[in-house]
C-alpha cells in the first residue's frame, strides 16, 4: 500500500494532507525518514508520524443527527460540545466537512481519510439536502433563482434541486459545500434563514435517528457511500 494511502486508513488525515505530512519529512518506516507519498509499506512496517506509532483501524463510519450548539470539529476547547463526543468510539473519528453549530442533522464522522476526502470534494458532487425553515414567505420567484444558481462573494452557486414545503419552507439539494451557503442563498434572494436541518448525504438520510444519537454504518452504507463519491 502506498504510504499516503495507509496514513489515510489508519485515521491520521485525509491522503492530501498526509501527502503534506510526509513531505515535510514527519513520516519514518522502520526508523528512516520516508518523503515519498507513494512509497509502499506493508502491515508490520513499523510507520511513525513524529515520532508516534501509526497503527491502521477498522474502517469506521458513522451517521449522526447533530444537535444545536454542537461543533463539527474533533475536539472542542471551549464550553461547547464536539460532533466526536456524540459517538461511542475510541477510534480516531473527524466529520466529513462541517455542520454550524446553529445548524443541525446528518453529519457523517469517518477515520478514513480517502472515503471523507471524496465525499467533501465538490469534484465528486456528492449530494445534500437541507429542509430550511425561512423568516418570511418566500415567492416562486426566487425559488426559481435559487433552483438556477445566484451570485454570492465567492462566485455564482450551481444549479439546485428545491422543493416549496410551505409558505416559509423549503427543502434543497446541493452538490456544493462552500461555506453558510444555504443561509447565503437565502439572503441572497431577500429571505433569512430561521431554521437549517440537513435531512440527508447521498445515499444516507436521517430517518428515525433521534437528535444527538449516532450508529454505526454497515457496509453495505459504506459501499453505496463510496459508490456516490464515483468509486466503484
């Protein structure tokens, strides 16, 4: 297995930044300092990263329903919790991108770095819906917009599947992941976001989850994951 490769898997980062990690000469198997990504290693190699033993995990992924106020990190240093702290794992976990704290429902936390890497890349287009509930009522009009795409700070958003749900509530899918872009949209046709709630990730959606639980996919999720991400 290629090293950049196996620090993925062991839950260390994803393969770009373990890339980085060995190119700045952090990495040594069997004592000697290796600055090659692609440099093959097999189980038994004794892998360090600064000077700390890699030891590959089972492959983990799980399906959260995140709260309020809790923060898509893998640690927290303030008062608040972390999405982490949700799951009973003592594996190495992080969350596949990000979820605001004032925003809640399906996130996914992995320790497989390549699985996250392509499931947050807008390279792979990986779908997520968001039911949104808005200050005020919202015209056909600017559904329509944001079914098209508008222009935020950062560039015009891509096209959009959204759905009315009621005068104030609205359902849509992205393929996106750019940061607050939901509540961006919404601004951007004159409207704010009250409430924001991703409801599914690809193939995965929240179903009877209750809020702040957690499971652990099978996998046959996982396959239909990687499927999604354009693997397979």
């Amino acid at each position: 297995m290629r090293l950049a490769k196996y620090l993925a898997h062991s839950g260390v980062a994803s393969r770009r930044k373990a890339e980085t990690i060995i190119g700045a000469g952090r990495v040594r198997v069997d004592g000697r300092v290796v600055t090659a990504p692609a440099a093959a290693v097999e189980l038994g190699d004794d892998v360090r990263v600064d000077g700390r033993a890699v030891v590959p995990e089972g492959r983990e992924v799980w399906i959260v329903n995140k709260p309020l106020d809790v923060i898509s990190t893998a640690d927290e240093p303030g008062k608040r919790t972390a999405v982490v702290d949700l799951v009973d794992s003592a594996a190495r976990l992080y969350p596949v991108g990000r979820l605001d704290a004032d925003s809640t429902g399906l996130i996914l936390l992995t320790n497989d770095g390549e699985l996250a890497n392509r499931l947050s890349h807008p390279r792979y287009g990986v779908e997520k819906t968001y039911r949104v509930a808005l200050r005020k009522p919202i015209r056909d009009e600017a559904l329509e917009r944001l079914a098209d795409g508008v222009t935020l700070d950062d560039g015009p958003t891509a096209p959009a599947r959204v759905r009315r749900r009621g005068e104030r509530a609205i359902e849509i899918t992205l393929r996106e992941g750019r940061n607050r872009q939901v509540r961006r949209m919404a601004e951007a046709v004159g409207n704010r976001v009250a409430e924001l709630e991703r409801i599914s990730f690809g193939p995965l959606r929240l179903g009877r989850l209750g809020r702040g639980k957690s499971r652990l996919l099978d996998e046959t999720e996982v396959d239909r994951l990687w499927k999604d991400a354009g693997h397979g």
